[in-house]
C-alpha cells in the first residue's frame, strides 16, 4: 500500500484480496483506492457519487421558449369534430 501525491491509495490485487474489508472500508469513508497488477492501475474503488437530482432553477430557460401566438386556438375542424 502506497499513498499517490493526490491522496488516493495504491493496492496490489493480492494485498487488496488480503485486506478487502479494510480498503471497502477507507474507500466508504471517502478515500480512493487505485488497484495496480504489474505496477499498472487496473481498477479504481471509491464511494458512489451522491444520488441527490440537482436542483431546479427557477428562470434557467427564460427567453429561450417561444410560444405560438394561436396557441389557445382551436381549429374549426377540430370543434365541429368534436360536437358530433
């Protein structure tokens, strides 16, 4: 096990094997796990991202919906179509 400059953790697959419980444990607390073979990074862990929907901005559209000025009219056809 090796910490990299930017924090993350560096693991070997067979030392991740040996101590899984701990590195899920540090990765659930927020940490970065780099898994390597070879010295080569195969796999990264971390904790999934926050599943919260981001939040409406009320006036984020403003100026970019149109609405057709006959809108809120019916076509004659359509009315007689729906009398019968």
């Amino acid at each position: 096990m090796a910490k990299t400059p930017s924090g993350s953790i560096r693991v070997g697959v067979r030392e991740l094997r040996g101590n899984l419980t701990r590195y899920l444990r540090e990765a659930s607390q927020g940490a970065s796990i780099l898994v390597t073979s070879q010295d080569t990074i195969i796999a990264e862990i971390r904790a999934p991202a926050p599943s919260t929907p981001a939040r409406r901005q009320p006036g984020a559209l403003r100026g970019q919906i149109r609405i057709a000025e006959d809108f809120d009219t019916f076509p004659d056809a359509m009315l007689d179509a729906m009398e019968r």
